[in-house]
C-alpha cells in the first residue's frame, strides 16, 4: 500500500450520465478477476499483479476542496478554460468511483471516501453549489461492492440527490466468493442496499458483468433482478461480461470447467450470445416490472 498525491480530484468522464468522477484511490483489493480497470498498472508504475495493490491519494479531499472554491472551468459542466459561466444553472453529475472502489479495504482506515464526501456535505449546508458556481445542485453516485459504505450512511443522508449502487454478480456467495475474492460477500450486498433504501436513500443495482455460466441463465437472471427489486433499489443496469484478454486470462484461472465451456462458447459467436443476454433481461425485467437499462 502505497501514499501519493494527486493534482486533480474531479477528473472529466466518458461514462453517459457523468460529468465527473472522484477516484480516492489507484488499484484496487478486490482482486475481481473480469476487472476491466487492470489497465490502470502501467499509468502507476506498479508491477505488481492486478488486484494486489492500491495507492492512497491521501491528499484528495483537499484537492476536491480547492477545485470546489476555485475553479469555475471546473465546476461549470461544459464551459472552457476562461469562458464566462453565464448559461443556465445546470446540475454538476460526480461518480465515487470509475476505476477503482471508494470503499475497498484500505478505507477503513484512510478514509478518503468519507473526506470527500464531507467536502461535498460541507458546500451544500453553505448553499456554496448554487449561490458560488452557478449550477443547481450536485447529483452524486456511488458504486461500491463493499459493506464499508454503510459507515457513511449519516453524510450520505445529508448530500441532496446522492444514490448508492452496488455491483452483485451472482446470488451465491460461494461464486461472489471465487470471482470477487477480496469484496463483500454477494448476500451481505443485498442486505447493504436494503438498510440504504429503508433509510430513505436512492439506491441502484448493478448487475454486472454477467458471469457465463454461472450468472446467464433465464432462472439466475429472474433471481437476481427479484433480490434487487426486493432490496428496494429503483433501477437496475446490466452489463456483460466484456472479454478483455486480460480478463479472460484470469477468468479461465479460476473458474468452473462449465463456466470455461460456456465463456468459449461466447466467445465464438458473441452477438449470438448477447442477443440471448438482452432478450432473456428485458423479458424477465419486463415480466416483474423492474426498470433495467442494458450497458451492452
């Protein structure tokens, strides 16, 4: 575990829906085998095996508080570097987080997540989003596979428009276990959006990516979006399993010969198989009436 420091809190994103994501750390202890953020490596100079570090940038919560004060470019989606923010007051759309979790083991600890989000609780109590920037309000997302954010639940309440996600791939906790070795067990996630959603948060699933084999059959696809439904949260996004050779590499390391066989057997006619993937969804999603959006 390393500590560095960051230059930017608040970085530009690509992801539909988002104008910014906060990322507290690099790397991840997850050790999630699909992840498609291994990538991550070579731009931290870590060498070491995807899922077997993290940096803390212990001085992001500063920075997020400086680029908050100061920066108008920032803070005014859409505007360039000098411009004059003078169009209509806008809604400022964060993600915690893109590539790594907000809430992996070393926050216990470090507590970045927290820091940040009492920055962001600290400037709405002031009425510093509409009074100072020029936008109407922050909508804040979370998404997280950890128990951890229910520590958070008092600053959550207190951040207008903030929703909790959580990514859960399969019911059981024996696959969660094998394939997100290092994060909550799948059971517990669903407990975790049940207590966000009683305590009057908007919550969100995940479900995604969609294990082959284990996760693609019409009955674990109904299962899944039941135990959403259940756990209260009003949307759920669904996402295949997007095979990065990296991803599959590790996949094929872990995983059930079946789930082998089935992963070769996307692999071989993939729009075959992700045309059976949104039609088995959207049938069961329609059937049970629960809002689902399709990432693929």
């Amino acid at each position: 575990m390393r500590e560095v420091t960051c230059r930017s809190a608040l970085v530009r994103s690509g992801i539909p829906g988002v104008d910014y994501v906060i990322n507290p750390y690099s790397g991840c202890l997850h050790r999630c085998v699909y992840c498609y953020a291994s990538f991550m490596s070579r731009f931290h100079g870590n060498e070491g095996e995807w899922g077997t570090w993290a940096d803390a940038k212990v001085n992001v919560a500063q920075i997020l508080r400086k680029e908050m004060l100061l920066s108008r470019k920032v803070l005014s989606p859409g505007l360039q570097l000098g411009e004059h923010p003078s169009a209509p007051p806008r809604v400022l759309r964060v993600m915690m987080a893109s590539v790594t979790d907000p809430y992996q083991p070393p926050e216990r600890a470090y507590k970045l997540t927290r820091s940040c989000l009492e920055i962001l609780s600290q400037l709405g109590k002031s009425g510093g989003w509409s009074a100072s920037f020029k936008w109407e309000a922050l909508e804040l997302s979370i998404l997280t596979k950890s128990d951890l954010v229910v520590r958070d639940l008092d600053i959550l309440q207190d951040i207008p428009n903030a929703e909790v996600g959580m990514t859960i791939t399969n019911p059981v906790d024996s696959i969660s276990k094998r394939y997100e070795p290092g994060a909550t067990p799948s059971s517990r996630r669903f407990e975790v959006l049940r207590r966000m959603s009683s305590a009057g948060l908007q919550t969100w699933g995940f479900f995604g990516p969609v294990l082959p084999y284990h996760s693609d059959s019409p009955r674990v696809i109904r299962e899944m979006l039941i135990r959403f439904r259940d756990a209260g949260v009003r949307r759920v996004l669904v996402d295949r399993f997007n095979p990065y050779p990296s991803a599959v590499a590790r996949f094929r390391q872990v995983a059930h010969p079946d789930a082998i066989l089935a992963l070769n057997r996307y692999l071989k006619n993939p729009l075959a198989y992700l045309d059976y993937l949104r039609e088995t969804v959207l049938e069961s999603a329609t059937s049970l009436g629960i809002e689902v959006e399709l990432c693929f």
